[in-house]
C-alpha cells in the first residue's frame, strides 16, 4: 500500500490527471442506481494521495503553488459529473431535430462547469493540509463547504451529493435528519478519505477507530430511529407528484 500511495503521489501531468478522472468516475458507482458505496474508499483515498503530490513550484508564488491541487480537484470533478450526469442528454432526443444541437453542451458543457466547485473545495484542502489525519479533516471541510455552495450558487445544482453515496438505504438515511445534508456531505468525505493514512502509517490506528467508529453510530443511530418510529393513525394520504422539466 505505501508502495502505491508512493506511486500516486509522484505523478505528474496527465497520469495525475488520468488518474483523478477516474477516481472522480469511479465513486459514481456510489450513487442510485448501483449504490455500491464501497468504490468511495477507494476513490478518496487516491484523491488525498494525489494532494499529498500537489506541492507546485516555490518559484510561482501562493497561487501558481495551488493550481496542481485545483486541478487534481477540478479532473476529479469531471470524471464524478460526466460518469453521473451523461443521462441528461437523453431528454434532448425526445425531439432530437429541435434540440440534438444541443447534447455536447449538456453532457459535457455541465460537468465541466461542476468540476470548477470540487477544484475549489480541493484547493481550500491544499490551504488546510498537513502530514497527518489533518489532511482528512481538510479534504472534508473542502467538500462539505463546496457542496454547501453548490446548492445554492448559480441557482443552484445539488444533484449526485457526495452525502448520497453514505445513505444508499432506509437505515442509512437516518443521519441527516441531525446532520443535514452539509454535515452528511463532510462526514461521508471524511469517513471515506480515512484509509488514505494506511500508506504513510501515521496515526492509523486513530483513524480506523474513528472509522468504526462513525460507521457504527451511523448504523446504530439508523436502526434505533426507525425502531422507534410511530406508524401513522391512517394509511389515507394524498400525494403529489412533481415531475421537473428536465
């Protein structure tokens, strides 16, 4: 493992590139209709190895030393939008004489734009970093405020949070209702980020705690709300459906 983190952390150019893209593509898996979560502990813990590699030229002052991390971040963000939002473009060929022009602008033009939200959150991670279980802390913090904005900035787009790959199902779902979807988004990046300490050994111990840990509370906190639950006095409840125009 400190062998492929040693790996990950050297690269440079479009093998990081590369790899942030598929890392970004690859936790897609994490949300609806596959919900396989897992992928994430995979895909964070490439991310924090390919900052850990991020240092830039002293020569280029503070902020030419933060473009590698913006645009690790920023590769990861596109290969997370293009994986998660392609189907968009599927509702452009309903009536593809009127709006097929269109389709490279939605399944390409909107992830690209999106990525500019986790280059941000990655670079507020780089301002944060450190050498230990700091860094995870950081890259959380970057992502949960970037969600934040996400939901709100330019009308805002909250689609395919990160929170959502932590709660694929009733039991997991229960959190948020004391998290929200801000505390959900940073917990999930943090939780997810953790088995990056593997590579370097510091403070691992610590970290896989914090891991079962938090892993525990989220299922046991899960399991005892709905065990409690009160079923309604009727089953009669009207509904509404609101179909958005995508």
């Amino acid at each position: 493992m400190q062998r492929l983190a040693g790996r990950i952390i050297l690269l440079w150019g479009w093998r990081r590139a590369l790899v942030a893209f598929l890392a970004g593509a690859l936790a897609v898996l994490a949300q609806a209709p596959y919900d396989f979560f897992a992928v994430c502990f995979i895909s964070f813990p490439l991310l924090v190895w390919l900052i850990d590699g991020a240092t830039g030229e002293a020569s280029d002052g503070w902020l030419g030393r933060l473009k590698p991390a913006f645009a690790i971040g920023w590769w990861f963000g596109f290969g997370y939008f293009l994986a998660g939002l392609w189907w968009i473009g599927q509702a452009l060929l309903v009536e593809a004489d009127s709006f097929a022009w269109a389709l490279p602008f939605a399944v390409v033009g909107i992830p690209f734009a999106l990525a500019f939200f986790y280059g941000f959150a990655t670079v507020v991670a780089r301002l944060l970093w450190s050498n230990d279980i700091g860094r995870i802390a950081a890259l959380a913090f970057g992502f949960g405020l970037t969600e934040w904005l996400r939901d709100f900035l330019f009308t805002g787009f909250p689609w395919n949070a990160i929170g959502y790959a932590a709660m694929p199902v009733p039991l997991l779902m229960q959190s948020v209702s004391v998290t929200g979807m801000i505390g959900m988004n940073t917990l999930a990046v943090f939780v997810f980020s953790l088995p990056a300490l593997v590579a370097a050994r510091r403070q691992l111990r610590l970290g896989f705690a914090l891991l079962i840990l938090l892993v525990a509370a989220h299922v046991g906190f899960g399991h005892a709300r709905l065990a409690a639950r009160v079923e309604p006095a009727t089953r009669s409840v009207d509904v509404r459906i609101v179909q958005p125009d995508v």
